[in-house]
C-alpha cells in the first residue's frame, strides 16, 4: 500500500464553510447516486481510502488529506488524473475544485495546486503481533509548519538518529512507549512554504501517549532536547505539537 498526506492552509474565515462541506458529504452516505459518483470519482484517481482532518493551529487551520493507493502518489499523476475527470465532467471532480477553490484558493487544475514531498528518515517500530493483540489502533495524519531554512536541519537531525545506535534505540524505545505502532514522515514543499507532514498509527487511547510524551520531556534530558529542537525548527510551543485534530 501506497500513501501521502497533503496539508492545505485553509483561507481565514472559512474553516466552517469546509467543515460544513465535509459534514454535508457524510449526511449524504444513504443517498446512492451521490455515493456512485464518490466511489467512481475516487476509483478513477486511483484512491482506495481517503481520510480527512481539519487540524487548528495558533495561527492558522489546515485541511489534511491522508491518501491511500495501490499504486504509487505523486502530485503529477495526481494533477493529471483530476484534470482528465474534470474535462470529461465528473460531477466530483467538479464539486471538488469549486469548494477547494473558495476554502483554500486551490485551483487543483492548475499544477501549482499540487505539492511536492521528501520522507523524512526514519525506522519501524518493533511491536509483535502478540503484544498488539485485542489493541484498538487508531491512525491520523498532521502537519507542522516549518520555519525558514529548517528543512535540511530536520532531514539530518532524523539522519543522525538513525546513524547512531543508541538514539536509535532510545526513540525505537521512546515510540513503543508511547503506543506508536507505525509512523511515516515527509517534508511537504509547495504553496510558498514547507511543512513536516505526518502518518501515525496509535494504540488507544491516545490520552495515555500524551501522557507518557509529557513525562518523557519532564524527565529525560534526550526527550528534553529532542522537543526543543523540534519547537525551534516549527516555532511551536511543545504543547502545541500535539495535534488538534477533528475527524471529518
């Protein structure tokens, strides 16, 4: 399986007006016309899951798309499946850009709608199937924003751990104490400015990570500096790291 997050700076003023949009296509789940050209629409660029989030930041809310594919994503392909649909009329395609166009100023006929990634380094995370058995996991995908000339500072941060043997260890570790059973992440580039985008997957309930995150950066000195860094390179607070994020 094949996935991507995109994060998409929604225009002040209209958070609701997506989330409005977002609702209404979910009331539309027992109307069987709207559902077939969904599903087409959805099969025709090559999704076999799509999941969305509206995430609040202090200065801002995105709109986050976690895409999932059997083939592989890139914005190219993307770009050219949607535009294919939207000339040959798909009446989802149509609603799609007419909403992305008034809540985000995203024309996705237009290539510059579309950004570009580079994954971050990273590992798995070793969870055996017994010690994840009768788990309830839960996945979401945020995003960080980062600030100017700090893309290249993270892809050798994460570089570095990995090249390390007992970082490496210590954040395998760390993740596993914390319930993360899966963890994807990229440098979002486009739209004028790069983002760290990430997939998760959880071990319920999420509060207990949070938890755990909190003790770890009072206690360790590892987690402590690894936090900071973090937060200089976003300009976030810590607390503000943790995802706000509202399931549409």
């Amino acid at each position: 399986m094949y996935q991507a997050v995109f994060a998409y700076p929604i225009l002040p003023g209209k958070t609701e007006l997506q989330r409005q949009y977002l609702a209404a296509r979910k009331e539309k789940a027992s109307d069987t016309q709207y559902q077939n050209n969904l599903l087409a629409y959805r099969s025709g660029m090559g999704w076999t899951d799509v999941r969305v989030w509206i995430q609040k930041l202090p200065k801002e809310d995105l709109h986050i798309l976690l895409l999932q594919s059997d083939r592989p994503i890139n914005s190219e392909q993307i770009h050219s499946r949607f535009c294919k649909r939207y000339e040959n009329g798909c009446p989802m395609a149509k609603e799609v850009r007419s909403i992305y166009l008034e809540t985000q100023g995203m024309d996705f006929c237009d290539q510059a709608s579309y950004a570009t990634f580079k994954p971050l380094p990273d590992f798995p995370i070793d969870f055996t199937e017994e010690e994840l058995a009768d788990k309830t996991i839960t996945e979401y995908a945020y995003a960080c924003p980062l600030l100017a000339g700090q893309s290249n500072r993270i892809l050798e941060y994460n570089q570095r751990n990995l090249d390390n043997p007992d970082r490496l260890a210590y954040f395998k570790a760390m993740r596993k104490r914390l319930g993360l059973t899966e963890v994807h992440g990229w440098i979002q580039y486009g739209f004028g400015r790069k983002m760290i985008v990430m997939q998760q997957k959880v071990i319920e309930p999420f509060s207990k990570a949070c938890d755990n995150w909190h003790d770890a950066v009072s206690d360790e000195e590892v987690m402590q500096k690894h936090t900071e860094f973090y937060s200089q390179a976003t300009g976030l607070d810590p607390n503000e790291m943790i995802p706000d994020l509202e399931a549409l």
